[in-house]
C-alpha cells in the first residue's frame, strides 16, 4: 500500500467532511442566522438608545456567539459516530490528535470565520462605536478557534450519550467564562481609548494553548467513546 | 505455516458480563476464522478487540509475534476493519465515498470508476449514499476490500444486506485474498458456503463461560 502521509490523511479528513457540510449548508447558516435573530432582538428588548446599546454590544454579541457554537456542536463527531467512521479514524495510520485538529479546523471555518466576517453587522446593529469594531473582530478571530477546541471536547466525550445535548451545553458554558471576559475586557479598553494589546495577545495565548491541548483531550475522548 | 494473530487468553467482561473468557484462537496465513454464536453472545466484541479498537479485561493480541501494544502502525497497515456500521457517509454519493476513502487507505492509485463497476455500482455513481439501499451502500463499504493490502481482514456481518450476487461475488474476493496469503476474520449468520480444512470455526454461547472450539 502506499503510505500515505499522516498529514495527507488529515487533509483528507478535512475535505471530506467540507464536502459532507456544504450539502448540509442549514446546519452551517442556521448558528449563524441565530446569533443575527438573538442580537436584533435586544434593541427591541432594551430601547434602541444608543448608550445602552453601545455599552452591552460585545457581552451580547459573545454571549449569541457563544451559544451558537453550542448549536449543532453535538453533531460534530454524532454522524461519524452513528455511520462508523470514527472507528475507522481511530484505525487509521494518522495520530488521532492530528485528525481531531483537523476536524476542529473545519468546524471553525464553517463556524468561527463566518461569525468573524458577520461580526460587523452585528456591531452596528448594536451601534457599537466604531472604533471598537475592529478589535471585536480580533477578539472573535482569535476566541472562535478557542470554541471550536473545547466544544470539540465536549462533543467527543458526549457523543456515545445518544441526547448530550443539554449536557454538553452545561460541560461547555462554565470554560467559556474566562474568554468572554477578556473579550469584553479588550472591547472595553478600546472604547475607553487605551490599548487592547494585552488582552488581545492574552487571548490568543489561551487559544494556542487550547488549540495544543485540545486535540489529545479528544483523542482520549474519541477513544473512550468507540469502547 | 506462519501466524497471522493469535489471541491469548482473552476475557471480556461488558456490563458486568462475562462475554468470553481465558479464549485463545490462532489463525495462520491463508486461513479463514468464522465466528458463530447467537445474537449478543460477544461476536462484534471479539472482533472489536482483535482489531485494536477495544481492550481486553484480560490476556493479548499478537500480530506475526508482535504484541498489539509494541508496533500499533504494523497493526493499522496490516488489519483492515468493517465494522456492521459501513462507514458511508450519506451525504456523499457513491463516487465520492470511494474517492475519499482511497485516499484514507492510502491507495491513492485506485481508481474509483473501476472499483464502482467491479462492485456493482455503476450507474449509480452520482447518488447521494443516503437514497441507495443498505445492500448497496454495503457494497460501498466493502469495496475496500477490492485494493486493501493488508493481511488480516476482520468483518463484522459482511454479508448483510447482500444480494445472492454480491455475496457470490464477496466469496470470490475472500478466495484470492487466501490464496494470496491473507486471513480473514467473520463473524456471519449465514452459512459460509465454504470448503475446504482452510475454515476454522469459533463459537461463543450466551451462557458465561461455554466455550467450544472446534
């Protein structure tokens, strides 16, 4: 047999299950059509006054982002469960922690970049100032990734449950605490004119971190989960 | 004769329940092990442990005198597993599922026109897996068989959902398969149209401990 490399199995991974989303594309357009639905709810909730708004624009634009990386996270290894591919995954020559970041990898591109690249309708939807804008967009860019690692974990170890869906959601909230307080902490210091940097680079620290870690925690999930 | 696996002393407990113990099974190259036993007796996990994708409670799988644990890339290249769960993705259509999955084997010089026809599918090529029949997607799954390299084929109920031709045309592959030296490993309830001292039976009964190994 020709041996393909561990790499190339895990691009592989990823093309097919790119493949397999862009004929499911609801599944890809409905998180994201409810993040738009939760953030135009609330100046019909709360007055369309623009100091209000403002001030709550990032909690409620990461709290909606937030949830709805927990839509549809369940189905994240259920169908490769069900259908008996993640068996053969764990079979496969590839290091499994390389094929879980890979399957992390498109589930960000199809969850996490959409939501980075809509940040900004939400923001003036919100009438976020817009000198803010653009580090919500980076605290988005480098906290989606972040999401998608540990829903990834959360999803592995409750897919054998059959309904973990309301416990995934209750595993899942709790760890995403700290990003959403440095997310809004940067927003913040960006709106009160001093520098987010710190926060910034913060985050992404916590994100590779994430992104390294991560991976095995799946794995092991993974494995526990075909037992 | 070489051995391809042996299994020492296996004992699986599920659930509080002992499935199998102390079993031991010894399966040379060119040989052929049918796993019998009535429904939920521990066939699928025997298989499952033999494969590498469950542990035992106690004892060990060693593969051409390599224990599982010592080389699990010898283990991954040379076993080839199908599980009663085809892993065909339903969204993909028949063409696409091959594609995909030559590439996870590997054999990125099969073509995937020639093994649709070779299994029975073409025509059916651009049909999203989901809208064919068990039997076909099975056929899907098992066109693995038509380019694996490996030595050892473990399979779980290959011949579900088969029509008389597709297993007809199953029992051709596992015959060049044998006489090129590989193993196989099945559990199936139906009778194995098989003759020849190349079969070995195994049979794992419901109550606990029974064991016959003929």
């Amino acid at each position: 047999m020709n041996k393909a490399s561990s790499w190339q199995l895990m691009t592989t991974v990823m093309r097919r299950d790119l493949a397999v989303a862009l004929r499911r594309r609801s599944d890809i357009i409905n998180p994201l059509l409810f993040v738009v639905i939760v953030v135009t709810l609330f100046p019909l909730a709360v007055g369309p006054g623009p100091d209000i708004l403002g001030r709550i624009a990032t909690g409620v634009i990461w709290v909606a982002a937030l949830l709805s990386s927990l839509l549809g996270s369940e189905r994240l290894f259920r169908d490769d469960f069900l259908d008996g591919n993640l068996e053969q995954l764990v079979l496969s020559p590839a290091p499994l922690p390389l094929l879980a970041l890979g399957k992390v990898a498109v589930h960000w591109l199809l969850s996490g970049l959409p939501l980075v690249i809509l940040a900004p309708v939400c923001a003036l939807l919100l009438k976020l100032p817009f000198e803010a804008w653009g580090t919500l967009m980076l605290t988005l860019l480098v906290g989606t990734p972040m999401l998608s690692a540990m829903t990834a974990v959360g999803a592995a170890l409750t897919v054998s449950l059959g309904r973990g869906g309301a416990l995934l959601s209750l595993l899942l909230l709790p760890l995403f605490i700290p990003l959403l307080i440095f997310a809004a902490a940067a927003v913040e210091s960006t709106l009160v004119g001093t520098s987010a940097y710190g926060q910034v680079l913060l985050l992404a620290g916590l994100m590779l971190l994430t992104l390294m870690l991560a991976p095995l925690a799946v794995a092991a999930a993974i494995r526990v989960s075909v037992n | 004769m070489s051995v391809v696996i042996e299994a020492k002393q296996l004992t699986s407990v599920r659930a509080g329940r002992t499935l199998f113990s102390t079993l031991s099974l010894q399966l040379g190259a060119g040989e052929i092990l049918h796993v019998e036993g009535p429904n939920g007796a521990g066939k699928s996990t025997l298989l499952r442990i033999i494969a590498g994708l469950l542990q035992p409670l106690e004892g060990e799988v060693w593969l051409f005198g390599e224990p599982q644990h010592r080389d699990p890339e010898l283990w991954q290249r040379q076993t080839l597993f199908i599980g009663h769960k085809p892993a065909v993705k339903a969204e993909l259509t028949a063409l696409e599922n091959l594609h995909f999955q030559t590439q996870l084997d590997g054999a990125t010089d099969v073509d995937a026109w020639q093994l649709l026809e070779t299994v029975g599918l073409l025509g059916l090529e651009d049909i999203p897996a989901q809208q064919l029949s068990a039997g076909q997607q099975r056929r899907i799954a098992l066109a693995r068989l038509w380019y694996s390299q490996a030595k050892l084929w473990i399979l779980d109920e290959p011949f579900t959902a088969l029509d008389t031709y597709g297993i007809e045309l199953l029992h051709q592959r596992f015959q060049q398969h044998l006489e090129n030296g590989g193993s196989l490993i099945l559990t199936s309830h139906q009778p194995l149209t098989w003759s020849g001292e190349r079969l070995q039976k195994i049979r794992i009964e419901h109550n606990d401990e029974e064991l016959t190994d003929e």
